[in-house]
C-alpha cells in the first residue's frame, strides 16, 4: 500500500491497517448473509448478522479514525482492503445457514487474533497504550459475538 508524501506509515498503522481491511471484508460478508440467509432459522440470523455488521461499520470508523489520529491516511478502497486482508471473500457463494455462521465465526476468531497480536505489539514494542487498549476493547466485543454464535448453534 502506497501513503501519500510526508504521511507515516508507522508499525502501528500497518498493523491497524491490516485489521481495518479485515473489519471491512467481515463487514461485506455479514452484509451479504443478511440479505441471502434462508432457512428455518432466517429471521433470528437476518437480525443477528444485521447486529454484526452494523457493529463492524463502527469498529471500521473507530479504526480508520485512530489511524489518522496517528498521522497516517487510511485505507479506503476495495483493492487496497483485497491486499491487506486475509478474510477470504465468497463472491458467487450464499452457502447454507449453519456454513454461514460456521463462516462468520471463524472469520471473527482469525481478526481476534489478529487484533491481539497487534496490540501487544502495540502495547509492549511501540508503547502505544491507547491503540492498545482500544483492540483490546474490540477483542473482549469479538469474543462474545463468537459465544453468542456458538451458543446459538449447539
């Protein structure tokens, strides 16, 4: 990802903008479950997935805000979130309900652990409390979005 002239890209912003671009591909896939489930359980996955993206589009503003808080212009297109992220994307797909929660599960477990690495190297090699501190805000609201859909499917 190229920045513009005189904008750091500092360790903090390339790890933070790795979660941004993570946060947007979850964001599009909740977005597309909502619209396609189908099944005998759609009404409480249409409000549960509309729940997880509606979270995401203010976990992605918080990110993208305290990526130029730190001086840094964030990433803003498709092709720039498509080079950053290891979500992978599903175009042409709308899988069963229990895949698409199964998939929505994973995918909140893999940016879990992205967001924990990142902050501990945020906190601990960069001193960077506050960065810090927000992931580990975002951890704690992922991992119990990722019960609430285990508990929903046992």
């Amino acid at each position: 990802m190229t920045t513009a002239p005189n904008i750091p890209n500092t360790p903090a912003v390339a790890l933070m903008n790795v979660i941004l671009a993570d946060q947007f591909m979850l964001y599009t896939k909740a977005r597309n479950y909502h619209w396609n489930v189908t099944g005998p359980n759609f009404f409480g996955l249409h409000a549960a997935f509309e729940k997880i993206y509606d979270g995401l589009a203010d976990d992605i503003d918080a990110i993208a805000e305290r990526i130029r808080v730190l001086g840094a212009n964030a990433p803003g297109t498709l092709r720039e979130f498509l080079a950053l992220t290891s979500i992978a994307e599903e175009a042409g797909t709308y899988p069963a309900q229990s895949v698409m929660v199964k998939n929505i599960t994973a995918d909140l477990e893999a940016i879990t652990g992205t967001i924990a690495s990142a902050a501990k190297k945020i906190q601990n090699d960069l001193h960077d409390e506050v960065t810090a501190g927000m992931l580990y805000a975002l951890i704690e609201k992922y991992e119990k979005t990722v019960w609430m859909l285990k508990a929903a499917t046992v």
